[in-house]
C-alpha cells in the first residue's frame, strides 16, 4: 500500500508558537508524522545498523571503534564504544542507609564490629567506610555500548523553506530494517523531517502550552498543579509539580574528596589529635554523626528545586456523555 505522507502544512512565515486552533491541528499531525517516522523508519533501521556492527550489551568492544559502512551511495560513520559510568544515585542511596544504619543501630545499643562507643560518640572504622563505600561504586556499574551515528549527508537540520517542499511515499508493508540505498536515504530523510518538525513547530507549541500554566523554573508550585487550555475542540492538560534536581554524581565526589582528606590527616597525625578521627587498637576510626551530617550537607548543596510538567492532548468527544449499555 502506498501512501504519501506531506508536510506542506509547514509554513516559513507561520509562528507556531501561538496557541491558536490552527498552530493546534498542526502540532498534533505533526506529532503524528513524527512518530510515524520513527517507528516505522528510523527505529527499524538505526536498531539494525547497530545490529551490524556485532557488537551490543552481550558483546562489548574492548575500546572505542569507528567503523564506517557504505550503503548503496550512502556513507555511515558509526562510533562505538564501552561505557561504565556508575549509576551514582545509587551509590548516594548505599551509603547512606549505611551510615544512618550504622547510626540508629548504635542509638538502640546494638554492637556492630568496626563501630566503638565512647563518651564521645560513636566511631566506625575508617577502613570498612572506604571499602563499602568503593563497593557500592563498582556494584553499581552496568557496562554498556554506546553508538553514535552520522552520515554522509551532514546535518539533520531542516530549515522551514526546505520543509515545505518535502513529500515522502511511504510503503507501509515495506521492510525499512533492511540495510539497503533506498532505505538508507528514507532514514536520513526522516532523520531531517523530524529535526525540522522538533525545533520548528513541536517544541515551540509545547513550550508555550506549559508558559501558559503560569509556572516556569522561577515559580514552581508548592504542590501539583492542574491546568486546562481548551483550543478548539482540544484540551490541553498540563501537570505541574515540584520536583528535586539532585547532582548525584556531584555529591559522590565530593564525598570521596572528604574522605581522602580523612584519611590524609590520618597519615599527617598518627597521634588522632583531630577531633572527627580517634586510633583504637592501631586502627583508624572516624567520628560517625560527622561522616552522616557531612553526607547530608553536600546532599543539600546539590539539590535545587525544579519544575516538572507533563503535557497531554485530549479530544472532546462530540457528546460529552459517557454512555455505558
């Protein structure tokens, strides 16, 4: 079955950023060409140009690769490469329960090896902090592969003009995951479409859907927030809510740094005379209430208030009655 899928609704002189009934009816066709696309074309098609290299989570390449692959008169430059980043919320998480653990375990009088009780307070074991806390950064790690793709053709940019004049036939019971020309070219094609669509009409429209709840990063409600904006004969539902933007991987090196300053003075002053570090049986102890407030401090110097807003699109119904037979 063939059919022709046209973005002439695009307009070089349109600003789609108002909303209005007709910026309305083409932000949702748009929508829809460019999940079309991406179904369709551009998943299919990226997920077996990947597939071609041999490599994927089962099977990582050792070290970076670019590898390049012609399709037709097509030209792919595929990087490839091994990725362990530490999933460091993760990691925040762990030592956290680990130190507080440590702590009310110790308020409810339960003796724990590596922790001693003075007059002082409680102390915990140098050692045991740096090795659980080493731990639960390797156990954290999922390796993976990384892919990034370019072609031949440059840019994916799509300017408004260009748009206008873009027409795709598209086969609906064609094989798009095949690596060959014509798919090739269909792919980069999309690729350009849904750049353009994107940054022309999607993401203008949307942003000014959520301007017009009333909340932007400089006020953010106290609590979640529910706002209606009918246009035409489409609502627009947007849901805004505080949220914390937390720097995870931020507050992990910090807390590493605090540690190897610990550990540091340990070294420089074998007699323990600072007041966070005291020596029991030759071993190393760090005061515990001073490691769970200093965790807790950098938490906070890393957590900033922001703004989280879904969008949803509804249709009225023509009768607005719910019938139930």
């Amino acid at each position: 079955m063939d059919e022709n899928t046209t973005l002439k609704i695009v307009s070089p002189d349109r600003d789609y950023s108002k909303i209005n009934k007709p910026n309305m009816e083409t932000y949702l066709s748009a929508q829809a060409q460019v999940e079309m696309l991406k179904t369709l074309i551009m998943d299919p098609f990226e997920d077996n140009l990947k597939d071609s290299t041999g490599f994927s989570k089962e099977k990582l390449p050792k070290e970076k690769q670019n590898i390049e692959k012609r399709i037709g008169n097509h030209m792919f430059y595929i990087e490839v490469k091994p990725t362990s980043s530490p999933k460091y919320g993760e990691c925040y998480n762990f030592m956290n329960n680990y130190l507080n653990g440590l702590m009310h375990g110790n308020l409810e009088g339960r003796k724990r090896e590596g922790v001693r009780t003075t007059e002082e307070g409680a102390f915990v074991l140098l050692e045991d902090v740096l090795n659980n806390f080493n731990n639960s950064i390797q156990e954290s790690i999922q390796p993976s592969v990384e892919f990034k793709i370019k072609t031949s053709k440059g840019s994916t940019k799509r300017k408004a003009e260009e748009l206008t004049k873009t027409v795709l036939s598209l086969d609906y019971d064609r094989d798009y995951s095949a690596l060959v020309s014509e798919n090739a070219k269909y792919y980069i094609e999309s690729k350009k479409i849904v750049k353009g669509i994107s940054d022309i009409i999607l993401n203008p429209f949307q942003n000014s859907v959520k301007d017009a709840s009333g909340f932007t990063k400089s006020n953010i409600p106290l609590e979640v927030k529910y706002t209606k904006t009918p246009v035409g004969n489409v609502l627009c539902y947007v849901v805004s809510s505080p949220a914390d933007s937390v720097s995870y991987g931020k507050i992990v090196s910090d807390f590493m740094d605090y540690i190897g300053e610990i550990m540091q003075h340990a070294d420089e002053n074998q007699k323990s005379g600072i007041s966070e570090l005291r020596r029991f049986d030759g071993k190393v102890f760090v005061k515990l209430p001073v490691l769970v407030e200093k965790l807790s401090a950098i938490k906070g110097s890393y957590t900033n208030n922001s703004l989280r807003q879904n969008v949803s699109y509804l249709r009225r119904p023509k009768d607005d009655k719910i019938m139930i037979e």
